[in-house]
DNA sequence: ATGGTCGGCAACCGA
C-alpha cells in the first residue's frame, strides 16, 4: 500500500485501487536543486500523476531534467535566473505545453500550463505581494485580474480543469494561525481574497476544502518565525482549484507535511488530491 | 514574544 493510499484511509476514504485514481500533487520547492532529493523520493514514494513544482529557481538549461525522466516522469518548465520558474512532472506526456500568460518571453516565470489525462492544467506561482504598501501589491492584484482574463478568453469552465500552485493567499481566516492578527497581512489581505474570489467565481471549486473542513491544516510555515512549524503558526496558501465537472470526481485531499523536509527546511509542503 | 532564515549567488533581493 502506497503512502497516499494509507493517508486516504486513515481518511476514511474506500480503499480504491491505485489505478482507479488520479492522483495530483503540488509543491513549492524553493529551488529544484536544492530540493532535488526529497522530490525525486517524494515520487517514488507517492507515484503521482502529476506533481506541480514552483519556485524552481533555475534557468531551463540548468533545469534538472535528467532526474525526474530517470524516475520515470516527463517534465516541463518555465524558468529564469535565481526567481519563480514551474514545472510540471507528469507519467504521462503533457500535451500542449504553454509559457506565461501568452507565450511572451517578457515576463515573470509563472505560469505553466499543459493538457494531461484530459485535464487543462494550470501550475502557477503567484506573486507574494511584498507589502501592502509596495507596487509589488498593486502588480500581486492585477496578476488576478489577468488571471480571470486567460480562464474566460481560453478555457471552457464546464471542462475538467485545475488551477494549482502557490497562489499566495489564504482564502478565509480558517486560513490563518491568528486571522485577527494577520487581518490585513500580504497574502491574508481582504483585498487579495477578493481577488481570488473574482478568479473562483469564474467556475472553480477549492478541492482540499471541500473534503477538510477543520482549522489549522496549513501548507506554509513562515521559517523565519521560530518554531513555527512544531507551533504549528501556519498559512493555507497552496491551492488545487478544479472546475465543477472535476471537482466532483475528486476522491479526498490532504497535506503531507513531509517529515525529509526538516533536512533541508522548506517553508511549504506537499499538497495531495485524488481524483476517479 | 510582533519574532528572523532560507536559496541564489556573489551584494543583496525576494519570500
């Protein structure tokens, strides 16, 4: 029995055949390479469908492609110099693999976005923001908007999609460790969960919290605050969004606070959903 | 307690 598995049934999920599911993953790496190992065992560990990586920090020439073909996958990516870069790692070939917003070399490495299994997939890694107060929060706003632009103009939302990644805000103040606190933070900021709101009413249903409706399950721990992942002073800010037809195919979703990642501190973990 | 640590890459930036 796969890790995976295991995890859906301490779950409470029907124990399913491997087979059945598709299962899909998201992770902010920050770094491929320096986070090579423990991805490369994650998988073999885990076998995926797809895993979404962000935060590569590599040029695609530097990209370490070779790893994820020997452990079987194919990989795609969008990257640059020391900043963002995606990558999505699939067993099965992407089809239709496109860069950025649209395909302009101009821009920020963030988007990826592929065909895989009958899937739109979208891996994206949303601007943090900065501060409030920086343009960087104003661009953060705008990429939303931008966002919703590419969903209505080359995407059908009665289709089976995901949007994943590091979207770089926590929906609710479920969300948060303190929401009263963080009322007004980047990434907990009222106008950053209109934004994301905007986006989801195009047609997208937030997969984890469908099937997990209790607090404090997190996928990033700020680890410049001491202790904050044993204090558990967490942010729900990586996503698995799906359209309505493929939100109800999905199984369960759970985040697998990867215990290898205490070698190497990352401060995001892995985020699972399964789909029949 | 309002915290300070990563990674890239060669001085700080971004998170």
């Amino acid at each position: 029995m796969t890790q995976a598995q295991e995890a859906r049934r301490e779950r409470g999920h029907a124990l399913l055949t491997e087979a059945a599911l598709f299962t899909f993953a998201t992770f902010n790496a920050n770094s491929i390479r320096s986070r090579l190992p423990i991805i490369v065992d994650w998988l073999a560990r885990h076998k995926p469908d797809v895993l979404c990586v962000q935060e590569t920090k590599c040029r695609d020439e530097d990209f370490p492609a070779g790893a994820f073909r020997d452990a079987g996958y194919c990989v795609v990516f969008h990257g640059e110099k020391s900043y963002n870069g995606v990558a999505v790692i699939s067993r099965e070939e992407p089809q239709n693999v496109r860069r950025g917003f649209d395909g302009g070399d101009n821009e920020e490495a963030r988007i990826i976005r592929a065909t895989i299994a009958g899937i739109e997939i979208i891996n994206s890694y949303v601007p943090q923001g900065t501060a409030v107060d920086s343009p960087r929060f104003q661009y953060k706003l705008d990429w939303f908007k931008r966002f919703r632009h590419l969903l209505e103009t080359e995407y059908s939302a009665t289709a089976p999609l995901v949007w994943t990644g590091d979207l770089n805000v926590a929906p609710e103040p479920v969300d948060v460790y303190d929401p009263e606190r963080l009322e007004g933070s980047v990434c907990f900021h009222p106008l950053e969960r209109a934004a994301l709101r905007e986006v989801m009413s195009w047609g997208l249903v937030d997969v984890f919290r469908k099937h997990n409706s209790d607090a404090g399950q997190y996928t990033f721990w700020d680890y410049r605050i001491r202790g904050s992942l044993s204090r558990n002073l967490g942010w729900r800010l990586d996503h698995i969004m799906a359209t309505s037809t493929l939100a109800a195919r999905s199984a369960g979703a759970y985040i697998d606070r990867e215990p290898r990642l205490a070698e190497r501190p990352s401060d995001h973990t892995f985020l699972v959903a399964e789909f029949e």
